[in-house]
C-alpha cells in the first residue's frame, strides 16, 4: 500500500471518529443546571473540551486504522467473506 493512500485511509478514519465521539459526555444547560447566556442556543454545549475530543478520536481512528491495516495485510475478512448475494459470481 502506497504511503500516500494510508495517510488519505486514516484521514477518513479520522473524520469518522470525530462524528462518532462529538457527542459522547456533551451535555446541554438544562442537564447542568446552569443560566443561559443572551441568545444561547437551547441545545448549546456546556462543557465542551476539544482537546479532550481530539485526543479520543486520535485514540479511536488510530486504532480502526490499525485493524482495518491489519486486515489488509493479513486477509482476514475479504470481499468473498462478505459477498452475501454472490454479486462476484454474476459479474
């Protein structure tokens, strides 16, 4: 695998992880029980913590990285494992 398709693989790991762990632990004013400020939106977060995010989407697109690296060097699960419909056979 070329170094340039694992950086663009990752980088799409990356960005799912990121969708996947935005909303874990956010919580709005209404469940921390603080005062909204002036034109606050209702579902507006309280305690966001971006660093805290961006290092729990590192932890998590690196470790998909890895096993999806993994898969395809060993083999484990191929096209053939997941072809349900034999979609291979009719092309």
């Amino acid at each position: 695998m070329e170094w340039t398709s694992i950086v663009a693989i990752y980088v799409l790991f990356w960005v799912l992880a990121a969708f996947l762990i935005l909303p874990v632990g956010i919580k709005n004013h209404f469940e921390t029980g603080e005062q909204m400020v002036d034109g606050q939106a209702d579902g507006a977060p309280t305690n966001f913590r971006p660093l805290q995010v961006l290092l729990r989407t590192t932890l998590l697109a690196t470790t998909l990285f890895v096993l999806f690296y993994f898969n395809y060097v060993n083999g484990w699960i191929t096209v053939d494992d997941i072809d349900f419909f034999g979609a291979r056979d009719r092309l």
